[in-house]
C-alpha cells in the first residue's frame, strides 16, 4: 500500500459530544425517588441542626449532589424499552455467515478475521467499496458489529480546484441493511436500503437525518440492532451502539422494506474494518440481544451459493454490431443472470457516481460513445483511466463471473484475442456470445416496449410544459384584468372627485353673481328712489347627466368567460406508428451518443468480424441467428458501411500525386496559351471586325478556320488546329471550369479504387465527394460555385464524362481509365458549342454563370505519396477490458 495509517489516537472521524447522558452498559443500582432523597435527608437535616453549624454546609452539600444526579438521570431519556432475548430453543442456524464475490465491489479484499480491505491505488481512493454478506434477516431481532481497524490517507491532487470535485468525507463507513439484488454501496437505492454513517447520520435509501446518533471512530466497536420482531414496541426500526452503550434512538425503516429479507450490509471508503458476525455481541448491551450468527433458521435466509459449471467461472464476450441492441441485450442478460458482473466503462462512471464524485462539463467537440463515455472528473487518478487499469489486472485473478463489455473490441479478432489472454483457461471458461441479425420475439417485444415508454415519456414532457404555460398565461391574464379593475375604479374616483368639485365652484360663482346683480338693482331703486324689492332668482333644475358607463370591453370579456368551455386536455396516451412496430432495435435517442463515436466506426469497423474457436473461446453461443446466418450479416453489414463510410486515413497514392501533378501543369499551359492567343494582333483585329459587323446588323461570318463539329473528336493537337488557332480559343470561365471539373472527378474515383484496393468500395460515396475531392486535391468542392444546390445536379453538368451508380449512388466515370486530359477538353468544346447555339436560338435557361470559386486553386500541393498497399481501418487504442493498445494499458500488479 502506498499509504499508511495515521498515528495511533489519532481521531479519523472527530467524535462529537454526545447530546444527552447515554444509559450505562451493565445494569446499575436502582435510583431512588426524589421523596425518598429528601426523606432520607430530613434526620440528617434534624442531625446538623444539634451539631455545631460549622459542619451544616457539608450536610447541605451532599443533598444537593444527589439532586444533580436524580436532574442527569432525567436527562438521559426514556428508559431502554429493548427487552432481554429469551431462550430460543429452535434449530440454529446452519449456513456461515461471510461475504459472496457476487456481492461485493470489485475493489473489497476479504481478509481473516471477517476484514475488509479496498484497493486505494489508480484512482480506487475514490470510489465506495460496499460488501453484503451472505445471510439476511426475515424475523427476530438481531446484531452485527462493525471496527475500524486501519484508516487510511491515499494522495489526492495538490490542486485546489481538483480537490473540490472530491467525495467528502475522505474516510467513510455506513452500516446498515439491504435487500438482495440492491446496489452495493449504500445509500445508492431509495427503496433497497436503511443505514447509520460514521457522521451521526441516520439514512433511509438516499435521504439523510443528521443529528439521529453519535459518531464514531477507529477501534470503537458498532452494533448494529435490526428489530423485526413484532411483539416488541421497536418492531421494525434500527438501533446503532458504541462498545456496547445506545448511541441512537431505535429509528423507523422505511415501509418498503417492511415483510422483505434484509442483510447486513456495509460500505466504506479509504478505510479496512472488521465485520462480526458472532452469536452473541463481544461489546454488552444494556439488554441480552443475540448476534445474527446465533440466529434461529426460521428468522433468516441464506442466498444460495452460485457454483461455477466445471468449476470455472465464466468470462462471457458479447459481440454484437453498434446501435442494434447492444446495451439492451446485456441489460436482459445481466438481469438474468445477476451473479455476472459488468466489466465496462459506464458501469465505472456509475460507480463514481454512486460514491458521489462529480463529473466537469461536458467538453465541445468530445468524442464520447456508450461504449467509451467521457470521463471528465478533474481528477487525473480517474481521468487517465488508472481504474481500469487496476480492475484489469484484479478481475484477472479473482474468480468471478464476467461480462467484458466493448462494443468495438468486441468485433476485433485482435483485441478478442487480448482479452482471452488477461483470463487464464485453467480458472475461467472464456464465452463468446454473438448477437446480431434479427432479434427473437422475446427482444423485440422489450424492445417495442420500451420505444413506447420513451414516447410517451417525451408526450407527457410536451404535455406537462403545455399546461404549465397555459396556466402561466392565464395567471397574468387575471393579473392585467385585476390591474385593468384597479384602474378603472381609481379612474372613477378620480371623475366622481373631479365632477363634485366642479359642482361646488359653479354654485359659488352663481352666488356670487346672484348677490351682485341682487347689489346692482337695490343700488338703481335707491337713486331712482323706488322701493327695491328682492326678487329670489329661479332656481334651475339641474340637468341630470346620464352616466352612461361604457363598458363593452368588460361585458365582451365576461360574454367570453362565460361562452368558454374550459376543456383541460387530459394526459396523452401514444401508439407506435406502423413503422415503429416493424423496428428492431431503437434508435438513439436525439442528444445522446450512439454505441460508438462516428471517427472510431469508420476506422474500425472494416476488421469486424465474428468470433471462432481457434481464437481461443471454450464456448461460441449464437444468440439469435446460426453460425452463417451471422457470418452473411457481417458481411453485409460491413459492406453497406463501406458504401457508405469515408475513410478518415486515406491519404493520395503515387500514381495519382504523379497524375495530378501532370495534369496541373497542362491545365496550366493551356491557360497560358489561351491568353497568348487572345491578345495576339490578328486575333484581336477578327473579334474587333465581327464587332463591327454585329454593330452594323450584318450576318455574322463563318470562321472558315474553325474545326467542324464531326471532325472535334479526330483533332490531334488541340493546341493547333490549323493556321495556329488552339481549339479551346473560345473557352470562358465556365468552359474552363467544366474542364476542370470532369478531369478531376474522373482522377479522383480511379484514384480512389487504387488507393483503398478493396473491391466492396466501389467509390465515392455522394455524401463524402467533398471530403474526398478536399482530400486528394487540396482545395474545396462547392455546388454552389457552379450556380447549382448539390452533388447530383453538379454532375449533371458533365454528364457526358461523370454520373453516380443507380444502386450504389458512388461516383461512376464514363471515360476510360486511361483518357488523357485532351479528351475532357474536346468534351468541353463539343458542351460549349452546343450551348452557345442554344443562346443564339433565344434561350437563356442554356447560359452558365459560375463564380470565380468554381476554378480553384489547391492550397498545398502533394509532393510526397503514401505508402503504397490497401487501406486498412486501422485500429484506435484498445479499451481497458480488452487489453490491447491503448497506451501502456497494461500494468503489473
């Protein structure tokens, strides 16, 4: 080991001080009451009263420490309602007690003495070992015990940031119960397990109640109590201990462990403890209780002892194709067949999961599969794949059953083989099992069953997120009418205000003007010396103003309400379609990665093949079809994704560098030419005379000069076809880059076959032409450039050198292997005569009109060739379980 145990008292786990006054172990001495203390102590009150008063506070002293004790007793609870055991006088029980191999992590080390050790090496330190021994309770009320007896401290990572995705705590132990079959680390079911941590803990499947005990640490001896008897007033609850005292109430197991065979389980980490399984507890309760191993037969349940066929355990190797039920199947097997244990990549990341180490983001541009998931913990000791490394080499020499589960690997003779080798035969039956073709009707009704789950698991999502905001929108809808109400009254409390004070400053202004006109006429009589006599002005009836309320918005709005029927969509029930029905496997689930990563199909997948007995397997087991069956499925298989696939290793061969080479000079030449010939003196004063004669709405003359279209294809020299006229004289942009065009495609597919010598590649798929055509030339391939929108319509503008197989739809050339690149350009002369006629006839559908892009220039020539031979897939480092490449995978142990 490189680590090593912290100095003895050291406190692993720091206790905590207990709450409250725990009962003591052995029975104590009844406790008088209060009245008897405080009788007791009257005559020795009367006493010191006749004594001299010196001696009164001793006296006094003394009565007052039994009163604190009586207070402590208080404290320390209800008394122990767990009665002692009674003789049992039933069989005992036969099976003895331990650990099975099924039911352990692969990283616990059973010792003598009923210890535990776990592996703390490549990353192990991590990760929770969890062992469940081999007998559980049904009935009664039994005991384990569980020490620590060696703590351990395994380096971690001196970075901060990488310390922080560390499980917390380092050292860790829970004890506790489980059923059979349940996950091996405890706290990892929510209806599998009960159990007490180190930590004061008290844990019902995943949750936790803190503060339910009193921790403890290393050499303290832990009982575990389970009490399933049903006469007792603590039948189904747990109990923990510390040397023998009570350290937690009895707490209550969940109901769906109640009537269920429970075994004693304990998980732990960075840390080795020693198990008892004793009849009766080596620390003493406070009550006579027996150990599980002093149990009566008809309280417990031994799971029954799986012995090898032959006396070997078996190593099974499923080979089976990608994304068609790989997962599914093993899933099925392993749940058949529970004492197999999974040997994969996404079983280590549940693993770490279960031990409650976090993964990092997720990484853009990852390349990660089922087969080979991400492991981006932070943590280096995970990250560089030290675990499997580790269980590579410890599955090798503890007898268990295994399941090597890589899918690629897998249908590799090679790394087949490697497997084989980390199994020796004299311990292991090594089984290849082959599931591929047509599933049986057993699998593709777990299959249908589960695409129909999935399906309706995505419609209750729609519909849920449906209602959600349907109630969201009708919750503001309530809020703007509540809002619109509150308005609405302030905006009439503000006008009835507003009308009342207007009313009020109108009778004052008549007043006002009553009482000076009132003024005016007295003052009038008096001079003309008349009697005045105050006339009462007429009252005016007020107008009553109708108050009309315009409410057509709220009489619409509650019209609405009350013409709506509000008909709530009830939960969707789905159906597969007819297509789904007829489905073998499922298909990947949209976001999800398939089996494997595209990259590591395409570079593999041309060495698949199926297992056979000379490669080292006792057993080939074919699961759905025959041995030939199989055999014709991979051939087909691999055929159709050689159609299909590209090759990311390929790179250009001699003969084409050479070719290529070639032709670009010429092309180059020609060019060259061409420019030579348009700006020569007698050339330009031919274009400038037709010019003129076109001007001047003259026919246009026949070039007596030019080749006659039934002589194009005899020309010798088409650079000089007569009097020093090359035949591409009139070659546009377009001409050239049709030219280009077919002599390049033509290369390109002979080129093709020759590199990957493999005659189930029949070319070019139409999926990778700008893969391939970017590959071996060095520049890019647009349609679009050519003013068309793909691969089959670039074609068609060279249809006369180029075209696409009618099956296969790979790159087919009309020319023969060895057509020189003159032919391509009589071929693009011959095109553009013909599309010039029709442009003189008045259609335009015939004129092209490429970008410059459409003749483009390579952005590194290929001056060395590759090797020369077929192509082979090549073979990505081997995974951890099958052993071979991979990196220095495998380690001595």
């Amino acid at each position: 080991r490189c680590c090593s145990a912290p100095p003895i008292g050291q406190r692993v786990f720091p206790a905590m001080a207990p709450k409250k006054k725990v009962l003591a172990a052995k029975a104590a001495p009844a406790i008088p009451a209060k009245e008897e203390l405080e009788a007791a102590a009257e005559p020795e009150k009367r006493k010191a009263e006749e004594e001299p008063t010196e001696e009164a506070p001793k006296k006094v002293a003394k009565t007052e420490v039994a009163k604190t004790e009586v207070k402590e007793e208080e404290k320390a609870g209800t008394p122990e309602t767990e009665k002692d055991a009674t003789v049992d006088k039933r069989p005992p029980m036969k099976e003895a007690i331990g650990f099975s191999p099924q039911d352990t992590t692969l990283n616990v080390i059973p010792m003598a003495g009923g210890v535990l050790m776990a592996l703390t090496e490549g990353g192990m330190q991590y990760l929770v070992a969890g062992a469940r021994s081999n007998v559980g309770m049904k009935a009664g009320r039994y005991m384990f015990e569980v020490r620590i007896v060696e703590a351990l401290n395994p380096a971690e990572a001196s970075n901060s940031t990488l310390r922080s995705r560390v499980a917390a705590p380092r050292q860790l132990l829970k004890v506790g119960f489980s059923t059979a079959g349940s996950p091996l680390v405890l706290g990892d079911s929510e209806e599998s397990h009960v159990c007490f941590d180190a930590e004061s803990n008290f844990c019902p499947g995943r949750k936790k109640k803190q503060g339910c005990a009193q921790k403890f640490t290393r050499d303290q001896v832990v009982g575990v109590l389970l009490n399933l008897d049903p006469s007792s007033p603590n039948v189904n609850t747990l109990s923990l201990f510390r040397d023998g005292e009570r350290i937690s109430e009895p707490q209550p197991i969940p109901e769906s462990l109640h009537g269920k065979t429970l075994f004693p389980h304990v998980s732990f980490r960075n840390i080795s403890v020693q198990v008892t399984f004793g009849a009766q507890p080596t620390r003493a309760l406070p009550f006579k209780c027996r150990g599980l191993g002093g149990a009566a037969q008809a309280d417990v349940v031994a799971t029954k002892k799986v012995e090898p066929k032959g006396g070997k355990c078996e190593v099974v190797v499923p080979v089976a194709f990608p994304d068609e039920g790989t997962f599914d199947w093993l899933d099925a097997f392993l749940a058949k067949n529970p004492d197999y244990v999974e040997l994969s990549d996404r079983k280590i990341l549940e693993w770490a999961a279960s031990s409650g180490v976090m993964k990092g983001p997720k990484v853009a541009g990852s390349q990660a599969s089922n087969d080979k998931p991400m492991f981006n913990f932070g943590l280096p000791a995970l990250d560089d794949f030290s675990v499997q490394r580790v269980l590579q080499n410890v599955t090798s020499v503890i007898p268990r059953n295994y399941v090597v589960m890589e899918v690629k690997s897998n249908l590799i003779q090679a790394e087949r083989q490697e497997v084989l080798k980390r199994f020796s035969p004299a311990h292991f039956k090594r089984v290849a099992h082959v599931v591929m073709g047509e599933p049986n009707d057993e699998f593709k009704k777990m299959q249908l069953e589960k695409l129909l789950q999935e399906k309706q698991e995505k419609a209750m999502m729609k519909w849920k997120a449906k209602q959600a905001e349907m109630k969201r929108k009708k919750e503001m809808d309530e809020r703007q009418k509540a809002l619109a109400e509150m308005k609405k009254k302030a905006d009439e409390t503000r006008k009835k205000v507003a009308d009342e004070a207007k009313k009020k400053a109108q009778a004052a202004l008549k007043k006002v003007q009553s009482e000076t006109r009132k003024a005016e006429a007295k003052k009038k009589a008096e001079e003309a010396g008349e009697e005045y006599v105050e006339v009462e002005d007429a009252e005016e009836e007020p107008k009553e103003e109708e108050d009309v309320k315009v409410e057509v918005k709220e009489e619409e709005e509650k019209k609405n309400d009350e013409m709506e029927v509000d008909e709530e969509e009830g939960p969707p029930v789905v159906e597969l379609t007819e297509e789904e029905k007829n489905m073998w496997f499922r298909p990947p689930a949209a976001g999800i990665s398939g089996d494997l990563a595209a990259s590591v199909l395409n570079l593999s997948f041309g060495k698949f093949s199926i297992p056979e007995s000379s490669e080292g397997f006792d057993d080939i087991r074919f699961e759905w079809q025959g041995a030939e069956a199989s055999r014709a499925y991979v051939h087909k298989w691999v055929v159709e994704r050689k159609r299909t696939s590209r090759i990311e290793e390929l790179e250009p061969g001699e003969w084409f560098v050479k070719k290529n080479q070639e032709w670009m000079k010429l092309f180059a030449d020609w060019q060259a030419k061409h420019r030579t010939f348009k700006n020569s003196p007698a050339q330009k004063a031919k274009e400038l005379a037709a010019k003129k004669r076109k001007d001047a709405g003259e026919e246009d003359v026949a070039d007596e000069d030019a080749v006659d279209d039934s002589e194009l294809q005899n020309v010798v020299d088409v650079n000089d076809t007569g009097k020093g006229e090359p035949l591409y004289k009139d070659f546009t942009i377009e001409d050239w880059a049709l030219l280009q065009l077919r002599y390049e495609l033509h290369l390109l597919q002979i080129a093709f076959k020759k590199d990957v010598a493999d005659p189930e590649r029949a070319g070019v798929h139409d999926t990778h032409l700008a893969f391939y055509y970017t590959k071996y030339f060095k520049k890019t391939l647009s349609p679009k450039a050519f003013a068309v929108s793909d691969n089959t319509e670039l074609t068609t503008l060279v249809k006369d050198a180029i075209g696409w197989g009618a099956d296969e739809k790979v790159l087919t050339s009309l020319l023969e292997d060895d057509a020189e690149p003159s032919v391509c350009l009589k071929m693009s002369e011959e095109h553009r005569r013909e599309r010039q006629r029709r442009i003189d006839a008045g259609d335009e559908t015939a004129r092209l009109k490429f970008l410059p892009a459409a003749i483009s220039q390579p952005n590194k020539v290929v001056t060395k060739p590759a090797s020369a031979g077929p192509v082979s897939a090549g073979i990505r480092p081997a995974g951890a379980w099958s052993g071979g490449g991979g990196g220095g995978w495998k380690q001595s142990w």
